[in-house]
C-alpha cells in the first residue's frame, strides 16, 4: 500500500539552516520513490480546533520505502537543518487500496455491525 508522511511544522527560525535544507530534500527522496502531494500550503479550516502550522504530504509506494526514506543516511544529515529551523509532528499513514469503501472499515470493528455490502 502507499504510504504517506504528513508534517505539520511551524517555521520558528527562517534562515540558512532551512534554505539548505529544502536545496537537498530532493535528492533524498528519490532513491526511495517519494514526491511531494501538498508543500507547504496553509490549510483551509472547515471544522474543529485545527492547530496552526504549514502541511507537507509525501507519497512513497509502501511503508517500508517511507521508513527507508526516512532512516536513510542522507536524510538524518539534513534532518538537523530542518530542526533548528521549524517545530511540529510528522507521522506515516498508510493509505488504501483502489476501489475502497467507507463501509470496508466495518470489517476491523469489534464486534462488527451487520452491514450489508
């Protein structure tokens, strides 16, 4: 399955640190398949206490390239640059496959619904 890592960050030290940093993330996500879905766009709150931060989303073709990515030599030398430079979360989802229902979540409830399909 895909898998997706989201970042919600907050630049809290704009400066040379971060300018590097976005120079060379390119490069460390391509041996592993990642691009950029969403790059730090502000969101559009439609409900709920949604917390302040620019989002990034990046797509890999599985977990276990996003974890590759993510614990790759390449990466954990940049990873600095992009820590003194801005404070937030980021997390792995892994995503669905083609043709997924709402409904097919029913089937990892305890106890499941009787849900017609």
């Amino acid at each position: 399955m895909p898998t997706y890592a989201l970042a919600r960050l907050i630049v809290t030290r704009p400066g040379p640190e971060l300018f590097d940093y976005l120079r060379q993330i390119d490069a460390t996500l391509a041996p592993f398949g990642g691009r950029y879905l969403v790059h730090g766009v502000p969101v559009e709150r439609l409900e709920g206490d949604w917390p302040p931060g620019d989002l990034i989303l990046l797509a890999f073709p599985n977990r276990a390239a996003a974890h590759g990515w993510y614990a790759s030599p390449a990466y954990q030398a940049i990873k600095p640059l992009r820590t003194a430079s801005a404070e937030g979360d980021v997390i792995f989802v892994e995503g669905v496959a083609a043709g997924h229902r709402g409904a097919d979540l029913l089937a990892y409830l305890d106890p499941p619904p009787s849900v017609p399909r």
